[in-house]
C-alpha cells in the first residue's frame, strides 16, 4: 500500500510547526518536495492532463486595463478554476484536503486565527511556447489573500532546458530565491507586497495547481468596499 504508507509518514504538525511557519516568519516562502508521493502526485497529473486535452482550460485573465500591451505578454498561461467535488477531480480534492490540513496547522503557529477560507484551485498550464508570467504582486490591494500555496506538476523537468522557474524576490531581502517547478513539489509564500514574484518564460508544458488562502477580515473589508464602490458607480450613472 504505497499511498497508505507515504502518507502515514506525513507529520503534518511537525512539518507545519518545524519548517513551513519559522521560514514563512523568517524569508517568507517554504518549499517541500515529495508531497503525496509518486502514486498519489501522478494521479493527480493524470486528471490535469486529462482538463487541458479536454480544452477545460482557458486563456488566463488580468485584473485591470492595460492598455496597448498584449495579454500574453504578461501571463501567459490557460486556466481553469475547481472545487475538487467535479467528476475527475478527486485526486485534486485529496490534494486540497491535505494542504488545508496543513494551513490549519499553520494558522495556528502563526497566531493568524483569521486564516479561515481559501478560494477555489487555479488549475494552470503554460503550452510551453515561450510565454511566463511578468513580475507581480498576487495582493497588492488588500483583497484578503493572505497566503499562496502552489503544487507542481512537472516530471523530469530540466530548468536550464525548459525555463519555468518562479523567481520570487522578498522584500527587503538581498537575494532571489528560484523555485523550480519540479514534480510533487509544493510551495508556500506570502501572498501580499512582502512577495514579488515572476514566471520565467517555459519551453515545455508547465503544469501547476495553485490556492490562496484567506485572511476572513481583510476578505470581508475588501467586499465591502467592492460593494461600496459598485454601490457609488450606479448612483452617478442614474444622476446621469
């Protein structure tokens, strides 16, 4: 029973408490390879593979306008978003069932009590024609997520061959850290302006699973304001 066994061995409270909150605290970002372990990781590739051949996935959009630059200089890769409950995605609802254990697990060491909701998983390819996704802030605007989890799914992957790597530059830190975004590997960082962070372009298909997590007040404060700017938006368009 390889699965049974891999995934008994998980301490999941020792890896959270360990290693995932003092470098969250420290540099801002952890990584861990071998997850779930080979089964359970091709099981799950299997069902991403199986989206993207399905043409499940589409064209990943920007917030805001930006005028005169193309899209696909900017991000590059197709998307599509799941619960986990869809038919065919019960590989990726285990997946998001032990990362949440483990942000539970988290929250708690980081005294962040308001960590309490996630939004659903960005399931994302780059086709591997060259295109990545330039430097950006996931939170810049205080729209509630709070942490970013990000599980890769890229077998035998050759970064000086293929490209892809995440670059990530911490604020106030002197170096770069590069993340590959090799098989089973799964990283956590800090979604706001404290991560920086860029897709270099990828000369293979690039596949990778990624999550946000939620600070509920700061979520519940940037509806609010949503709302409120809505709110605003139809009463000047009626006096008009």
């Amino acid at each position: 029973m390889p699965i049974l066994e891999h995934i008994m061995k998980l301490d999941l409270e020792k890896l959270a408490m360990d290693y995932i909150v003092p470098c969250l605290v420290e540099q801002g970002f952890f990584y861990l390879d071998s997850f779930l372990g080979d089964v359970v990781g091709q099981c799950v590739l299997d069902q991403v593979k199986e989206m993207h051949c399905s043409g499940l996935l589409h064209d990943g959009q920007l917030a805001g306008r930006r005028t005169g630059v193309s899209k696909t200089h900017i991000r590059g890769d197709k998307i599509a978003w799941v619960s986990g409950t869809e038919k065919g995605c019960e590989s990726i609802s285990f997946l998001l069932s032990m990362i949440d254990r483990l942000v539970v697990l988290c929250a708690r060491g980081l005294e962040k009590n308001n960590i309490k909701e996630r939004s659903k998983a960005m399931v994302a390819c780059y086709p591997g024609n060259g295109t990545g996704y330039v430097k950006h802030v996931d939170n810049p605007n205080a729209d509630g997520r709070c942490v970013t989890c990000i599980y890769y799914l890229n077998k035998n992957w050759d970064a000086k061959e293929n490209g892809g790597i995440l670059k990530i530059f911490p604020e106030g830190k002197s170096y770069v850290a590069d993340v590959e975004p090799i098989f089973d590997r799964l990283l956590f960082f800090w979604s706001d302006r404290r991560n920086p962070h860029e897709v270099q372009p990828a000369y293979a298909t690039r596949y990778a699973i990624t999550v946000w997590y939620f600070d509920v007040e700061e979520r519940a404060q940037a509806k609010k304001r949503f709302r409120d700017l809505t709110a605003s938006s139809q009463e000047r368009s009626f006096a008009s």
